[in-house]
C-alpha cells in the first residue's frame, strides 16, 4: 500500500497550488480519502474528507470555499486544490486513506 503526493511548492499569498495523491495496493475506489496537514510546531490537523462514491466532502471550517477535494478513482487518485493561499496555509499536506499516510509535500505560502 502507498499513497504519493505530489504538487506542493512556495506560492505567493493569494495564489493557487494543486496537490495529488496517487495510491496503489488496494481498492481505492472503495474507500474514503483524506487531506490532512501540519505545520510547525502544531498538531496535525484534518483538512478535508471525501467519500469512495458520492455522498458529501467536508472541509476545516479555515479552508472552507478556498479548497476543493476531488477524486478521480480511474485514476486512483485524489486532488485537493487550493485557491486564495495564505501564509496560515503553510504546513506539509498528507495524504490519508486505507490507515496509510503519504509522506507529505510541503506548501509554503510567502512573498
């Protein structure tokens, strides 16, 4: 089992960044996926949730109508992009679903 993310970066406030997770070794498609992240020197905390089929995502009420989480399960992937960047947005990004963890990508907002 492994879960990839990718995307991260430094992004000037205001800006947008993409982040993808790609899983392997097991059924993707039957089960939720999560966006977690932590920053410095703060417990992590959950960013958004997402569901195998249909039903509703839920976001942090901090990224609520910035983030949107999406998945495509043909691809076996799962997206989170993220729109109006702030620096408070710092924090490595991980990846959760199936009890496995990514190993994170960090997003740094700054001028």
């Amino acid at each position: 089992v492994q879960l990839v993310e990718s995307g991260g970066g430094l992004v000037q406030p205001g800006g947008s960044l993409r982040l993808s997770c790609a899983a392997s070794g097991f059924a993707f498609s039957s089960y939720g996926m999560s966006w977690y992240r932590q920053a410095p020197g703060k417990e992590r905390e959950l960013v958004a949730r997402i569901p195998n089929f249909g039903g509703s995502t839920t976001y942090a009420d901090s990224v609520k109508g910035r983030f949107t989480i999406s998945r495509v399960n043909a691809k076996n992937t799962v997206y989170l992009q993220m729109n109006s960047l702030k620096p408070e947005d710092t924090a490595v990004y991980y990846c959760f679903g199936y009890n496995t963890w990514g190993q994170g990508t960090q997003v740094t907002v700054s001028s």
